[in-house]
C-alpha cells in the first residue's frame, strides 16, 4: 500500500501553534516565497524553475499541422502536465486530482487569458498552422507546483524560436534554425500564479511547502499579469475564507507576479547575452569552435 | 577516522586493513559480501570501519530508506487502532507496524495510553523480518520499565538523514562522529529534549517553538551542509545566545 | 453578438430584460426522488440541475479514518447544451467542478460524524443556461438538507459579472448578477459560494481577465447574490418541512 504518511499530530499543532506567534517551520514571512531559480536550456524553449526544493521543467515544442475546422486561423496550442512517481511516489498511477487540477489551472491561466496570439501561428488558412505544445514535468514536489509549473510554461514561451517559415503559394517551408534566425511567440500577456493557503480562517501563507499544504483547510490560486489584470481565480471549495482576505490576496498576488516577471526578465536577458555571439562573429565559419 | 578507506560496490577489501583478533572469528557488517575462500567485497559506497576488540569490519554507509533492524529505536506514528494493537508507521510507503496495547510502562488491559491516529511514539523495533509484519514495543520486556520510550507529547518532529540519525545515536556522537553540535548547545546552556529515531526522524521539544525550531534547523542544517566540528561549535553558541 | 453593451447603457435593462442586480426565477423542490436518501430539484432560469444524495453509507474513509468520505458523479446531458454534445467523465472542466464540489461540502458537513463511511452526491444537468457550477451548489445543497446530513450551514452559490470586457478600461461597468449563457460567453464572471449567506467564500472560480479593480464590484454582488438565494432556498426548506408536518409523516 503505497502510502504517504501526512503530518502527524505533534508537526500539526506545533505547526499551529507557531503560525499563532507568526512563525513558519522554514522561518519565512508569511507573505514571502522561497528564493526562484529561473534556468533555461541550451535549447529554446526549455526552462527550469525551482522553487526551494520543488522543481518544474518545461519544454516548448512547435509542428505544422491542420488546424481545426473550426477555427482555421487558429494554431492550437496544448499544455500537458506529467507528475511521474519521479516527483513522489504518490503520483504513480492514473493522473491523481492533484495532476487534473494543475492541468486545468494552467489552462485557465494561460490558454484562455489568450496569452498565446495562436493567430499569429497560422501560415495558410485552414491548410497549415504551427501547433505549440508545452509539456510540463515536475521533477521534485515540495509544494507550490501551481505556481512553478506557471512561471515555467511562460518563461518557456518566451524562451522559444519557432523556426522561420515561408509560404509560396500552396507550400510552406520551416527553416531550421541553422538556416535562418528562430522566431519568438507574439505572446500578449504573461500571466503568472500566486497560491495562496489558509489556516484557520485568517492566516494566510504564499508559497505553502509541501507539509504545509497537507496541513492547510483550503487554497486559492491567483493568476494574474503586470498589469494588474486577473486572469483566473481558483478557489475550490476548502474551508470558507472572508471576502476581504480574498480582495487583499489579489493585491498580494500583484506585487508577488510583479517580482516574479522581474526575475524572468532579467534571466531572459541573461540568456539572450550569452547567445549573443556578437553580429559578424554569428556568421557560419569552418574553424571547429570547440577548439580554443 | 580520516584514514578510513572509501568503498565502492565491487571493490575488494584489501586484506591489511582487516581487523586481527587471536581468538574471535570475523565479522561481517552491513555493506559486505564473502566471496569464499578468502576475499571480502563491498556492496554499497560508503566509508570502511573496524573495531579490533570486536573483531568486525562493516562499511558506514548512508542510504535512502529505512530497513527496520530489531532493537532500533523508532519514532513511529499511529495509524489507527484496532482492538488489541495499535497500526503505527514507520516510513512512507511502508506497511504498519503493529505496537500492542499493552506495551508501554504500567499499561493493563484497564489503563492504557490512549493513542489518537497521527500521534507520535518512541519505540523499539522487536520483530523484523521479511515475512511478517514489523513489531514495536514502548517498554523494555525484561524490566517493565520504559526506557524513555512510549508517546511523545508536544514538540516537533525534524527529518534527517540515516547516518546522522546513526551519528546522533553514537554513545561518544564528539569521537566517533564528529557531531559536538548537541553538547556544545547544552554547554551553551540550550535546554531542550530530543528523541532520535533510527528512522531518520528527530523530536525536538523546549520551552518555546523559537528554540525547538531553531535546533531542529540546526541538526537538519548539520546534516545536509556537512558542518565540521568547528562549524558546529559556533553555531550552537550563536544560536544559545539567541534564544536564551 | 449576444449582449449589446450600447442598450444596456441607454435602458439600464439586459437582454432578458433584468436590472444588474436582479436574479433569475429560482424554483426549486426536495425531496423529488422517493429511491434516494435525499434529492432535490433546482431552476435557475433555463439551468436545470437534478441532485440525489445517498449516505452516509458503510465503506469509504480512505483520505481520513475519522471521516466520511464525499464523492460527487457529474453527468451533463448531451441535450443540454445549444449544441448537442457528450461531455465525457475525463472532461477536464468536470472533473474541475466535482473536485470543488466535493472539497465544498467536505468543509461544511460534519463528516466527521461519520467514520468510514461514504456521502455519494450525484449530480445530473438537464439544461444549462449560465451558472452552472452555483446551480450545482444550491442543488446539492438543499439534497444534503433533504438528506438530514449535519453541516454547519447552507452553501449558497451565484454568479457575478462585469458590464463590460476586459479591454475597454471602462470605468463606469456595472457589475451584473446571475449571468445566463449568452452574458457569460460575452462578460468577465465569476461564480462564488458562501456559507450560510455570510462574507465567508467558500468558493471563488473566474476563468476569464478582468481588470483587478474590478473584482470587487464584482464580489460584492456576487456575495449579495448568494444571501438573496440563501433566503430562497431557505423558504423551499420550509415549505417542504410544511407539508412533511402537516402530512404527519414525522
């Protein structure tokens, strides 16, 4: 029976009864996320977030298909969640509650606040469009993979270049990226996820770890961009919550998604110096780079 | 200590480094397999250890998952309770433990701990085999009394690693594994219970959750950063000052 | 488009002819299927919601030994809809909506009455026309009752919207009450759940971008709408309890 244990009676009340004099096990503010790590691949379009001990990577991929009939000048794009027994033992099995509600949230997050411009994907109406695909992996659980998972998808996107593509008449050709310079996403928005956990009625915790959302009486998951827009409010159920606390979450939330746009930006810039090869330099030469 | 040799899986030991007694037979430890006539090799990486009066040889090594051994000491926690046992676990992932109701110190079918699911206990491992369910006990059969085992009330309960649980239960942890931190914090005048579980689990309790977290933090900190005794030392006064 | 914004401006009425904040025509009755141990049958407008609970029954408890145990079956009719459509079990929105279901009551009833054992909530959808997820609530709501399973309170649940789109920065939206389908394809909205007609939000879901401004305009309805339900509800409760005197079936 593979089974986790769960916080036993004295982690519980101990843990309560620190929350009262306004301490957490790890000694963080209440209001304070564990240090983010942002990386990103020797790829495009591969990112990887770690959040004190959880750890989420993404990867972006891009293919010419038909698009639906329905929408003909739509790319799709698809965001799918794996949390394989790598993360914890528990998740081995069909998808657990805990991989479906992931799923839907970065959806709702992502998909239907239109941060993609999947119009910009298309190449020949109704024939071909690029369809984006992201495919999320948690590697290691310690809470919080909400928001993880949502910081690595966004960053991830704006990592990616999708090859250079050229339509003559009826064909489409993809370039790869030896040939001709990637091209990035056209994205509208990035919006990102704040998780918030409540604890008797009042205490309110961001970026709960992993034994302090087995110990919490509900949640809510903000997403929400830079500009102050909210793209999705998730609270299912859990134990009621004030709806003061819950107007006050969405300004916490701003200022945490503000901080974590700045982290992205600035690590996206990091990496695009270090691709940086310098204007001539860039051009293809015959000299073997790895010898000095 | 230092001149201890480093095993990997397959290495052959080399005959020198064996203990010599006149008299006792060799012993074999955990980690090390007897390829007859006479050569001995290591299963698991780890750090090479003998001791001359016993004649024994094993290698310290520091795994991931618990295997329960008899007479281990365990915190275990309560999973539920049937009629004359209570379901207690050990690890994740594991089957329960049974611990019966009758042994803790004093207990009769009329007076005996009641135990809520989730609680913890302090107890020993005293059947362990790979056939049947994992036994515990909370008072030591021969004497009646308890030890020190039985239900921990109250504290916080800090994971670490097997080997430093196996440190932090060495009788002399300062010699023989270079663990000074909870003396030094005692000497620092820190007062505060502790109950280490071979399980990689440690109870904290003191008087205030400042105190017991901060000493959980520091044996979790000693463990995953490697603090040498030095480290140890300035650390346990530092934070002796701070929260006395 | 469905809803024109300019009429609403000039006339202040929406589309079906409703001010901001009125609700649709609630009806609703309990105890509607003799077999189950509780039921109820909930309109909100043209939404259409059928809800039998059987339990609290032996077996369950597999989260928690000391709990009953609350699982909630979703079907939603291919008829319901505009088109005709199989919503599927492994529907992601589904399977989003039981799990908030059943994390809703698990926080309200009192399952800890009831060690392993199983409350089984099913829900079935004959019609959807817009607040679909807080018809669920109520219906489920008033079976549990039906049912006599304890909880702390009613939770009531209605939805709240904005007059107009996220991309115009208009500061003069209305915020609206109980949207229907055509309002909710077209406006930001939110459903939410309190208990017992409280400031206590037990659920809070909004799926689309909406200025953050805005949101509380629109929580404040939102939350003023669930007390009006409360006190609909509340009178079906009672009418029912009515009858049952009056027909000396206690």
């Amino acid at each position: 029976m593979p089974r986790e244990l769960g916080p036993s009676l004295n982690e519980r009340q101990f843990f309560l009864q620190a929350l009262k004099e306004e301490v957490r096990i790890d000694s963080r503010g209440f209001g304070d996320f564990r240090a983010i790590q942002l990386d990103f691949g020797d790829e495009y379009g591969v990112s990887d977030v770690r959040i004190g001990k959880t750890r989420v990577l993404t990867n972006i991929t891009a293919e010419v298909t038909t698009p639906f009939p329905d929408r003909p000048f739509d790319g799709p794009f698809t965001i799918t969640t794996s949390l394989s027994a790598m993360a914890s033992p528990s998740f081995s099995g069909p998808p657990s509650e805990t991989e479906v509600l992931l799923a839907r949230l970065l959806e709702k997050t992502l998909r239907r606040s239109g941060a993609l411009d999947t119009e910009s994907l298309c190449l020949i109406a109704g024939r071909a469009v690029f369809s984006i695909r992201a495919d999320v992996h948690v590697l290691s659980h310690d809470g919080n993979l909400t928001d993880a998972a949502c910081l690595g998808v966004v960053a991830a996107l704006r990592h990616f270049r999708r090859g250079d593509s050229e339509v003559k008449g009826e064909d489409v050709k993809v370039f790869t990226m030896a040939e001709r310079e990637g091209v990035a996403l056209s994205l509208l928005h990035y919006p990102l996820c704040v998780t918030f956990s409540f604890y008797e009625g009042e205490v309110v915790l961001v970026d709960a770890t992993l034994s302090e959302e087995q110990m919490r009486e509900g949640s809510c998951t903000i997403g929400m961009n830079k500009h102050g827009e909210v793209c999705q409010i998730a609270k299912l159920g859990g134990a009621p919550v004030d709806a003061v606390i819950l107007l006050s979450c969405s300004n916490l939330a701003l200022r945490h998604v503000e901080r974590m746009s700045k982290v992205m930006e600035e690590r996206l810039l990091e990496d695009a110096k270090r691709r940086y090869k310098g204007g001539i330099k860039a051009e293809p030469s015959s000299e073997n780079a790895r010898v000095p | 200590m230092a001149a201890d040799p480093i095993l990997l899986p397959g290495d052959y030991l080399d005959p020198k480094v064996l203990p010599s007694h006149p008299s006792k037979a060799l012993k074999l430890g955990p980690g090390l397999l007897h390829i007859p006539p006479n050569s001995i090799v290591s299963t698991v990486a780890g750090r090479l250890c003998t001791d001359n009066k016993k004649n024994a040889v094993w290698v310290e090594y520091n795994s991931g998952r618990y295997i329960p051994v008899v007479d281990d000491l365990v915190i275990a926690t309560i999973h539920h309770s049937a009629t004359d046992f209570y379901y207690a676990s050990i690890s994740d992932y594991s089957s329960n433990a049974i611990l019966p109701n009758l042994s803790f110190e004093g207990a009769s079918r009329k007076s005996r701990p009641q135990l809520a699911p989730g609680a913890l206990v302090y107890a020993r491992i005293t059947l362990a085999n790979k056939h049947m369910d994992l036994e515990l006990e909370c008072v030591s059969a021969s004497t009646g009394k308890s030890d020190g085992l039985g239900p921990l009330t109250g504290g916080m309960v800090f994971s670490v690693s097997l080997a430093m649980a196996r440190r932090l239960m060495l009788p002399k942890p300062g010699e023989q594994g270079q663990l000074v931190l909870l003396e030094e914090l005692g000497a620092a005048g820190a007062s505060f219970e502790i109950a280490v579980g071979r399980n990689g689990r440690v109870w904290v309790d003191s008087k205030s959750v400042k105190s017991t977290l901060a000493i959980g933090n520091m044996i979790q900190r000693t463990d995953q950063e490697g603090w040498m005794v030095e480290k140890q030392r300035i650390m346990a006064k530092r934070m002796a000052k701070e929260i006395s | 488009m469905p809803l024109d914004t300019s009429s609403y401006s000039l006339a202040l009425l929406r589309l079906d002819g409703r001010r901001w904040n009125e609700l649709r025509r609630i009806t609703a009755q309990i105890s509607t299927m003799p077999s189950a141990d509780g039921s109820s049958y909930l309109e909100m407008g043209n939404t259409k919601v059928l809800c039998t609970v059987t339990g609290p029954c032996e077996g369950g408890g597999t989260r928690d030994r000391d709990r009953a145990d609350i699982r909630v079956e979703l079907a939603i009719a291919g008829f319901s809809g505009v088109d005709r459509k199989r919503v599927g079990r492994g529907d992601k929105r589904v399977s989003e909506m039981v799990s908030t279901i059943q994390s809703t009551f698990a926080s309200t009833l009192f399952t800890n009455l009831y060690p392993q054992s199983t409350i089984h909530i099913s829900l079935h959808v004959l019609s959807q026309d817009g607040s679909l997820l807080a018809a669920l609530l109520n219906a489920s709501t008033l079976a549990l009752i039906d049912a006599g399973i304890p909880m702390r309170d009613y939770i009531t649940a209605s939805t709240a919207g904005s007059t107009s789109s996220y991309s115009s920065n208009d500061e003069s939206a209305d915020p609206l009450l109980d949207l229907n389908t055509s309002e909710e394809q077209e406006l930001p909205f939110l459903t939410v759940a309190t208990l017992g007609g409280s400031d206590q939000v037990s659920v809070l879901v909004m799926e689309t971008r909406v200025q953050a401004g805005r949101l509380e305009g629109m929580l404040a309805v939102g939350v003023d709408g669930c007390k009006q339900v409360r006190e609909i509800l509340d009178d079906v409760v009672r009418e029912h309890g009515k009858e049952v005197l009056k027909s000396g079936r206690l």
